[in-house]
C-alpha cells in the first residue's frame, strides 16, 4: 500500500473505491460531531470525493489532502471549477471557491497547514492503509490537527483471512488501541453492507460491518 499503488490505480483509472454519490453514513451522522456550520473540515486521503462537495455544500470549508495529481485535479475539472495554483511547503495547492487539497504525501503534512481544522472526515484513510501503517497514519494525524478537533470515522469489519484489502478490515479494539489513549471515543453505529468491492463476494465475503465512530482529540 505504499504510493506506486494508488498512484498506479488512479493512473488506470482503476477506482472502484471512489463512490459516485456522497456516503450516505456522512449524511446520517454528521449532525453528532456537532460543529459550527462554518467549521473547517480536514478530509484525509480524500481522492476525489463527493463528500467534500457536501460538505461544502452544508457550509464548512474543506481542505483535502492527495497523493494522486489526476484526482486533484478531477475534482475541480468535474465541478467546472478552475482553483487556484501554488506550492506550500512539499504540496501543489489547489484553492476552490470552498476546498482546498494539498497535493502530495499525507505524511509530509505539519501542524500549522491545518491549525484552524475543527472537524474530520474519515471514510476511506484508515481502511486504506494496512496493519503496519495504520499506528503512524494515526500517530502523525493525532500530531497535525488541533486539540477538540472533532473526527467521524467509518471503518469495515469482516474475516480479513478470506480476502486481502482495500478496504481493510479495522475491528473496534484496534480502534480503540489507536485513538484511546489520545482521544475519547464513541461508537454511534454499527451497520451490515453488502456495498462492497466485486472480489469480496467472489472471495466469501458477501457482508460486511460498517461501523461508525465519533472521535474528540483530547485537549
């Protein structure tokens, strides 16, 4: 899962991760973060999603980090939007009427890029990653956003032994062992899909659990 992989994949064209519609768990749970509507929200690894428009749409500026250019790119280029260019630090900056995405490393962010960040959307970041990135990806997110800052999670649970990932399954102890000892956590949800990708059901893996979480970075 290292970046010749998405890149690769988003290069292919080969994205079935990318949803056409927003994430409808965004849609039912948003409200229990209970943020300022215009509180500015950081969404990781975020692709070219639709929840960011969303999002934005429901009055929180938005800033996205991506590996891939061409995702960057197509997010503005779908909404025929032409965003504004610079480099910030180690990352192309795209700057739209209400997002924002910092092309580049999610690894290579700092502090100060999202020191006004009051809430988080996570669906596809953590579940993208395996075992032996998700403690840093976690590690360094604890260590750029601010104290308070206020995360909804989304993660799967199924036999990861029947079919390899993304998306990975991340079951609630790891959940815990990751967050626990620096944020206080809350399960809002669990939920049984069967929206899941085509080799899934091929490999024995027909359902799965989505599970829904509410995040608060102690302060």
């Amino acid at each position: 899962m290292r970046a010749k992989f998405w890149l690769d994949l988003w290069q292919k064209n080969q994205i079935a991760f990318h949803r056409a519609e927003h994430n409808e768990l965004l849609l039912e749970f948003w409200g229990a973060l209970d943020l300022p509507q215009a509180a500015p929200v950081f969404v990781p690894m975020c692709g070219k999603s639709l929840d960011m428009r969303w999002l934005e749409t429901a009055g929180h500026p938005v800033v996205g980090v991506e590996l891939a250019q061409i995702a960057a790119e197509t997010y503005f280029i779908e909404a025929e939007e032409t965003p504004a260019q610079s480099v910030v630090d180690r990352f192309r900056c795209y700057s739209g009427r209400g997002t924002t995405i910092y092309q580049g490393d999610f690894f290579d962010l700092t502090a100060p890029l999202l020191d006004h960040v009051q809430g988080l959307f996570d669906r596809g970041a953590l579940v993208a990653l395996p075992p032996d990135m998700r403690f840093r990806y976690v590690d360094h997110l604890l260590r750029i956003i601010p104290d308070g800052t206020r995360i909804l999670l989304i993660t799967f649970e199924y036999d990861q032994h029947l079919v390899a990932g993304p998306p990975h399954a991340v079951l609630p102890e790891e959940v815990d062992s990751l967050y626990g000892t620096r944020c206080s956590v809350r399960l809002l949800e669990s939920i049984v899909t069967s929206a899941l990708p085509g080799h899934f059901v091929e490999q024995g893996v027909p359902q799965a659990v989505e599970s829904v979480y509410l995040i608060t970075k102690l302060e």
